[in-house]
C-alpha cells in the first residue's frame, strides 16, 4: 500500500500561521495606508463573507486562472484577499486607497501576498516550532507497523517538512519527502481535459508538475486538505486509466473546508473515489479498509 499525502493541512493545523500571515497582510496595509488596523481588517472581513457566498468566483490566482477556490487552502485565501484588493472585487470606498497601497509596498497583488508569506511564514516560525497535530506520531507509527509505503508531496520545501517533524521528534525515516511539488502550477497538459466538475465546481486539472510525480509514485491512495490542489488530479485518473482504477481519494475535513466540497451525495462521492475523512487519525484504518479489498 502506497499513500501520497499532503503536508500542510494534514499533518498540521494551518490556520493559525496562516491567520497570522492575514494580519501581517492587514498592518502593512493600515501602516501605509493610514487607515487603521481595526477598519482593514473589517475589510478582510468582508472579502472573506464574499469569497463563502460566491466560492466560484474567487481564488488563488495562477497566471490568471484559479487554481483553488478562495477558501479551500487558507494560505491560498490569503493570497485571494490579495487580489480581491486589486481587482477592487467586492469594491469598498477605500479600494484605491488600498490598491495604491499595494502598488506602494510590492508593484502588484502576487507579489505583495507572497512578500506577506514568506516574512509571515518567518516570524511565526521562530515562536512556533511545535506545529504537528497531536496524532502526527501515532499516525506515522501505525504505517510503519502496517509496513505501508508513503511519500509527502507538498509545495512547501523539504526542509520545512522535516524542521517540523524534527521539532516534534518524529522520525521520517523509510518514508519519502518530495517539496516544491507545485500542485498549484497551471500549465498544459493534452493528456487530461481542461476541467473536472465537482458539486457545480469546476477545478483545473492542468498541472503538469503534480501530473509527472503522481505518474512516477504510482500511489494507492491519496490524502489531502485541499479538493483542487491534492484530488482532483488522481481522482481523475481513477476515473479514466485502467491502472488507476483502484485508487483512493481522501479528504482530511477541516475546519475550513469548503461545504461545496462536502455537499455532494455519498453515492456520487464514493463513484468518484473521494472518501471523507475525519482527520490523519482515521488514515491508517483507512488504508486497512483499501487494502483488503
């Protein structure tokens, strides 16, 4: 048995970095603006209600297109704050104020979101080195007994990956790593169709990066937090290669999942191939039940 996983969302809890990330994205903002942090961060507010009461019409931008919805991925909602802003999209009294503010701290909404991530990500790193879910070493432990094969494919580096389980004294060893996955990568690929529709969402299925290491891992089974970034690829190939019939989709339900992404009826959930987790603890159950089978 063979599982590729995600990393952030599954091993960890991301909303409180990500959170974290948003008000960095927030004080910048009041800072340069002069407007001030309260009335910013109402703003943030409301962009957010926006992004749950149109998911379709939101999301992290990849050279133009959407590569997961707004809410999906909370680094990614961050980044769609970012072009919400630009776009002036809800539009408030203040958003030329703000997009000249922008265009001020970094040129444009790209730059400024990654900008505010990866010195958000820094900061919050050096106070916060515990950053695995509690289950993290039960949960490696039960593979490792089952003698299951995994591999984590993320867009993270790799040596953010192994910083936190070394941080929480969680040994790696016999499983894979593999970072800067780019599952969030846009590009083109003519053996796959544009789209995969899911519950009225339809979710890029170009992206060659994450295609080329699925197609080398060969995996089982996949998890992920993120329906567009982690699942839409192998549940696509589930569906349409012969040697891919037997694979698994698992979503970790967090917190934040969207509930377009829930809404569907189990019949057309379990065609599919996406199984509905709890959280990482049911994983190992899981890959027991798929196994047998």
């Amino acid at each position: 048995m063979h599982l590729v996983s995600d990393f952030d969302g599954v091993w960890t809890d991301p909303r409180a970095e990500a959170d974290a990330i948003r008000d960095l994205m927030a004080s910048r903002l009041a800072e340069t603006t002069n407007l001030s942090l309260e009335r910013v961060k109402i703003i943030f507010s409301e962009i957010e209600q926006e992004f749950i009461n149109n998911p379709f019409n939101y999301g992290w931008i990849f050279e133009g297109q959407i590569t997961a919805y707004a809410m999906e991925d909370m680094y990614g909602r961050n980044h769609a704050i970012a072009i919400a802003l630009w776009n002036s999209s809800p539009k408030f009294e203040e958003s030329k104020l703000l997009c000249e503010a922008i265009i001020k701290i970094s040129g444009d909404a790209e730059r400024f979101a990654d900008a505010c991530f990866r010195d958000g990500r820094s900061t919050y790193r050096e106070t916060n080195k515990f950053f695995l879910v509690s289950e993290a070493a039960q949960v490696i432990s039960a593979l490792r007994e089952r003698d299951y094969q995994m591999t984590i494919v993320s867009n993270s580096k790799v040596t953010h990956i192994l910083d936190l389980f070394d941080a929480a004294e969680v040994s790696l060893d016999t499983f894979e790593v593999i970072g800067g996955a780019r599952k969030f990568n846009l590009g083109f690929t003519p053996s796959v169709p544009e789209t995969l529709e899911w519950n009225t969402a339809k979710v890029s299925l170009q992206r060659p990066h994450y295609l080329e290491l699925l197609e080398r891992l060969k995996p089982d089974a996949v998890i992920g937090d993120v329906f567009s970034l982690d699942l839409s690829v192998p549940l696509y190939l589930r569906n349409n290669r012969k040697d891919w019939s037997h694979l698994r989709g698992g979503l970790i339900n967090q917190p934040y999942t969207p509930a377009w992404v829930l809404n569907g009826n189990a019949a057309s959930a379990s065609e599919l191939g996406l199984d509905i987790l709890p959280s990482l603890k049911s994983v190992p159950s899981w890959l027991d039940r798929l196994a047998q089978k």
